[in-house]
C-alpha cells in the first residue's frame, strides 16, 4: 500500500505509512523536509544520518532533519504515522 495523506494544512502533512518486512531501504534524500514519525505498530531498525542504527517498536518515535540520510529495516509489519513539514505539494 504506497503512503496515504491523512491531512494536509499549508505548514504540515500528515501521512499514514504501511511498511512490511523486506530488505534494508532507504528513503529518498530530501533537502527540504523535516520528517516527525511515531511507529503505530511492528518494529524497524532506523538509522538517521551518521547515527548508529537504533531498534524502535509500536509507541516510539524518530525525527529525519531536512538533509539527512534514512536507512531503515523492517522488523515487523509496522503502521507509522508521519508528519512531514514544510507540507509537499
């Protein structure tokens, strides 16, 4: 299922994401956007630029500054909620 916009205000989008266990991906490099994400369910491996990969499950969060790089890998199916500011047209 590609990523669904849940809301969209003229400073922030909301979209509802659905990740299932693959390979590591990585998301695009986006220089413009900030990206805010709470994990509803399952569990990933995410690393966030030069940090070290951290495991998250359901009730955790992590936060992709514009310009930074993304690599995550899915654990377990995982439902994250995530805003993304400025909001895309």
């Amino acid at each position: 299922m590609p990523d669904r916009v849940m809301a969209r205000g003229s400073h922030v989008e909301l979209r509802l994401c659905e990740r299932h266990p693959a390979s590591e991906a990585a998301m695009p490099l986006d220089a413009e956007h900030e990206r805010l994400a709470y994990i509803q369910e399952g569990a990933l491996i995410v690393a966030i630029a030069d940090d070290p990969p951290v495991e998250l499950h359901a009730g955790d969060s992590y936060v992709v500054p514009a310009g930074a790089r993304c690599v995550f890998e899915v654990l377990e199916p995982a439902t994250v909620l995530e805003a993304i500011g400025p909001a895309q047209r």
